[in-house]
C-alpha cells in the first residue's frame, strides 16, 4: 500500500468523526452566519482548537460569505487554509553531517510510542548509511532494554544500555564519549515515559539535557516529544510541560490510525509553532511517515488523495 493510502486509511477514524460534525452545516442553503457558528463549532469539536478554528472561519467567511457552493469545494477549501497553518511546520527530520555525532532524544509520557519511533528512526537511519547507536536511556523498566534490544538486533544497529535502575543522565555521557570515538553519525536517545506531574522524574530528564549539553553545548540536536493522537486536547498540556525541560525542537504524532482526534495536530500547530516532523499511522517501521502538510490536511477531511 502506498504510504498515502495509508495515511488515508490511518486517519479514517478522525476523518470520519470531522466528516460527520461538517457534513450538513453547507447542504442546499447560503453560507451565513449561522454557518459560520457551526462551522467554528464543528472544527473545535474536532480538535483543532479555538483559534485555528477561528482562523480557518474567518478566511473561509472571506471567500465563501453569502454563496452557495457544494460540499465537496467547500471541504477542499477548509482542507486549504488546515494545510496553511501547517505547512511552515513541515520538516524532515534529518542526521545532519556538520554535528559528530548528531545527538536525538525521544521524550513523552508512557506509552506515547517513544521507543517504537526510536527502532524505526534507527533504521530508517542506517539504511541511509548512518552508523547509529540506540541508547536505551530507559533504565527505569527491565523490559524497556529488551524491547530496544529487539529493534536494534532488527536493524543492525549498536545498543548502549545499563542495568535496570542506572543513572540515565551518566549513560548517555558516556555513549556520546564512544561515539565520539567511533566515529557514529547518529545517536538515538530513548528515554523513560513520564507523567508531566512527576517533579522528580521530569527532573531526571532536566540533568540528561544538562548532560548533554556539558560535552555539546548545541545538543540534543533534535529532542522530540513523541505524542499518542488518541488522546486529544491533553496533547497539548504534555508539550507545555516537556517544553522547557527537554528544550523541545519538534514533534512526532504516533497511532493516528487509531484515533478519532487526530486533528489536535492542528491545535498543536497554532498553539506552540514547533516543527512537525513524523506521525505515525501503524506500528511497523513503514508507517512512520514523514510529515506533509497538504496530505494530512486532505485526509483529515477525509478527501482523495492523488499518488
Ligand atoms: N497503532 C499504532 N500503534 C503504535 C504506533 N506507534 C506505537 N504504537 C504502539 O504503542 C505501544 C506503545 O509503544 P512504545 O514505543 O512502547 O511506547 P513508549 O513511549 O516507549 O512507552 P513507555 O516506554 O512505556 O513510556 C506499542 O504497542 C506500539 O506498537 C502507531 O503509530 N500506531
Ligand atoms: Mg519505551
């Protein structure tokens, strides 16, 4: 399947849902007022937040006040001024050749698909001819060594870990200092997923970034929080609190597939302005797909997408 279909198909569950809340506000009458009320409705229901929804209402209002149009332009607009807000926001995320090595953390709260995205970023990495190392900065959960074990042996690639209980912060010192020696192009940072409300743990992640920074004072490069886009509005208190202590450079929106909230992207988006670099609509390495803008915003609405 190709990766747009799959988009399409992943984010079924929200299109669907923002479908359902659209359809009938534009059916057979003049854009109004009215329209526009449900409309803003409509949006902020699907997660977008208050002022995208504001936004897309005002320019839709613009080109759209006082006309009868059918539906599917109607969406195709909508789909547009989504994509607007988004597209600054789209970026690649790449291993850049100027950093030795380039230093990645993965940060968020349990379960949002941290280590996951890191197997598959590891191989999407090596198999651009990156030497990459896994750190499996995990030290909290025995089982969170052997899930990375798993996806590094998968990829070939080499994996730094402690035993269960280490200092995390000294474990990812010490495999900056080796890959430093070795030459590696990339090192990964999985971390332990936290609770936004655990002081002591969001402290923990505080000293891995003060770590880093000691030995690269421009490090971590990327530190990406890893998002679950089930989970709605609450996407956006995690961020606010990962922000600051992980000095955030951008985002990757897991289990879109999922979802029925998937469009709290575009809240993300208006509210903090960070690059959005991958989502993720499935769980093997194929279904961490870079971030498109126009793509998302089309399959949001659930409109065909060309190949
Ligand atoms: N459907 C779907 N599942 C996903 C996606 N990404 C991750 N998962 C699944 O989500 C579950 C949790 O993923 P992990 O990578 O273990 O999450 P984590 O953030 O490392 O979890 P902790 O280390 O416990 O905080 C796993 O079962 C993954 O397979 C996705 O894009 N779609
Ligand atoms: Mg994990």
């Amino acid at each position: 399947m190709s990766w747009l279909k799959k988009l399409t198909e992943g984010l079924k569950k929200t299109s669907s849902s923002a479908k359902s809340k659209l359809s009938g506000i534009f059916i057979g009458k003049k854009i109004d007022a009215d329209t526009m009320e449900s409309l803003e409705e409509a949006l902020i229901s699907s997660d977008l937040g208050v002022s995208a929804s504001q936004k897309i209402v005002k320019e839709f209002e613009k080109n759209y006040s006082g006309k009868t149009s059918d539906q599917e332009e109607l969406l195709e607009a909508l789909s547009k001024s989504i994509s607007n807000i988004l597209e600054p926001l789209e970026k690649e995320l790449i291993v850049s050749d100027d950093h030795h090595p380039h230093i990645m953390m993965l940060v968020g709260v349990n379960g949002s698909g941290k280590t996951t995205t890191a197997g598959k970023l590891a191989k999407r990495f090596s198999q651009q001819g990156k030497k990459v190392i896994l750190v499996a900065a995990d030290t909290f959960r025995a089982a969170a060594i052997e899930q990375l074990k798993g996806w590094a042996e998968k990829t070939s690639v080499e994996l730094i870990s402690a035993e269960r209980g280490a200092d995390p912060a000294a474990l990812v010192y010490q495999s900056i200092e080796k890959a430093r020696i070795q030459k590696t192009d990339l090192i990964l940072i999985d971390t332990a997923g936290r609770l936004q409300n655990r002081i002591e743990l969001m402290e923990e992640l505080a000293k891995i970034v003060r770590v880093i920074k000691k030995l690269e004072p421009e490090a971590p490069h990327d530190s990406l929080i890893v998002l679950d886009g089930t989970v709605g509005q609450n996407a956006l208190s995690q961020l606010k609190a990962f922000l600051d202590v992980a000095a955030i450079t951008g985002l990757i929106m897991t289990k879109l597939d999922g979802s029925a909230r998937g469009g709290v992207l575009v809240a993300l988006a208006e509210e903090f302005g960070l690059p959005i670099h991958l989502i993720g609509v499935g769980e093997t390495a194929e279904d961490l797909q870079d971030f498109n803008a126009m793509a998302y915003s089309r399959a949001l609405l659930g409109l065909t997408l060309e190949d």
